[in-house]
C-alpha cells in the first residue's frame, strides 16, 4: 500500500504500521506526516489507517516507536491496556466512524500492571485506590497463564495480550461484526523496550496476517 491509498486493507494497515517499527528499530526512521502540510491537510478530518490500544506507560509511544505522525494512528492508552467502557466506545468510535481497518493491542516486557498482579498473588496484598481495580483487571491473564504452565515473564504478557483481544471482541458487537466482515483485523502485539521491536503474538480475523508477517 502507498502512503496515497485512501482505503487501507487490514493487511495494508499491518504492514504499514510494522514497516514504520522495523525503521524505527533499526535507526531510519522517516518521521513521516509531521510537517506544516500534514498539519493543514488534517486539520477539517482524520482517517487513521490503525487504531491502537496499547499500555499507558512512558517508554511506549505510538507514533514514535511506529515512525508515523499527524492523522496515521487513533491511540487509546489505559495501564496495562485494561478495557473498560470508555476505551471499548473509543475503539469502537475509531472502527466504526472512522473506518479504522487494523485495531492492535500493544504490551510489552516489564509492565508495571503485569509485575503488581503477579505480586499481589504472591503475596496476597492488593494496592489501594484505583490502581487495586487495575490490577484486578490483569489478575485473570496470570492466572490463566499460569494455569496452562505458562510461568515466565513473557508467556504471562503474551497471555494478557491475546486475552485483551479477545476481551475486546467479545464485548464489543461493533468490533466483532467488523471483523467478521472483513473490514477490520484485530491484532496483539508485544513491544520489547531494549531493542524496540514489536512481535506480532494474536490476530483475529485475518488468517493471512500471521505468516505474513514473520
């Protein structure tokens, strides 16, 4: 796909978004749409090509680690990407007004949620205010990782992720309906924060997406 297609498959988003990773990886990025031009050419309306749901966390900002810019990505941030009905109507308001065709979930290693809901069931200890609600809403990812024998640090993230995908679309209809259309992928990635690559670990409705993308 070219920067000029005005309707980007979910294929086409995908590998729009992971070509803008890999130079930003590897030192090359473009910085592309962050001038005076896009600027004017976005100001009346948007039409990102991906809408991105990813961790709250400092280290992790969309488009600088996808080398993209102004109007390319519709970005919702909550710790450790827990859902609630604020980020589903977002998500929602991206696919379905926006016509978004790529919705990705990104984590990544060393996540502050993911480290507090495994210590809170070690040691039985929950923190307070709004956070302990955070954490509870991580909780089932460990257990479930753990459950199956999954016990390092990045088999419970790559848990956590493919459980907020799933968690999306089956609370959304919206979401659900849009990718059994065709007209939207919903993808989980896991960002490593050492080299800044992000791996491809769930898609749903896009078979195609995974072999593609290795």
């Amino acid at each position: 796909m070219t920067e000029k297609t005005l309707t980007p498959t979910p294929r086409d988003a995908f590998d729009l978004l992971m070509s803008g990773n890999q130079r930003f990886v590897s030192g090359a990025s473009e910085h592309p749409n962050q001038d005076a031009a896009r600027r004017t050419e976005t100001a009346p309306s948007q039409k990102p090509f991906a809408v991105l749901f990813g961790c709250s966390d400092s280290r992790l900002a969309a488009e600088i680690i996808f080398d993209r810019g102004l109007g390319d990505l519709f970005v919702v941030r909550t710790a450790g990407h827990v859902a609630g009905t604020e980020v589903l109507g977002s998500l929602e308001f991206g696919v379905a007004v926006l016509n978004a065709p790529l919705v990705v979930v990104l984590g990544h290693d060393s996540c502050g949620a993911v480290a507090a809901a495994c210590s809170a069931l070690e040691n039985g200890k929950m923190p307070g205010g709004f956070v302990r609600d955070v954490v509870e809403r991580v909780t089932p990812s460990v257990l479930t990782a753990r459950a199956a024998g999954r016990e390092s640090a990045e088999e419970i993230l790559a848990e956590h992720i493919e459980h907020t995908v799933d968690l999306l679309l089956e609370r959304s209809r919206v979401l659900a309906d849009a990718v059994a259309a065709g007209r939207t992928a919903v993808v989980g990635l896991s960002y490593r924060l050492a080299d800044g690559s992000a791996q491809l670990v769930a898609a749903r409705g896009l078979d195609a997406l995974v072999p593609a993308a290795s």
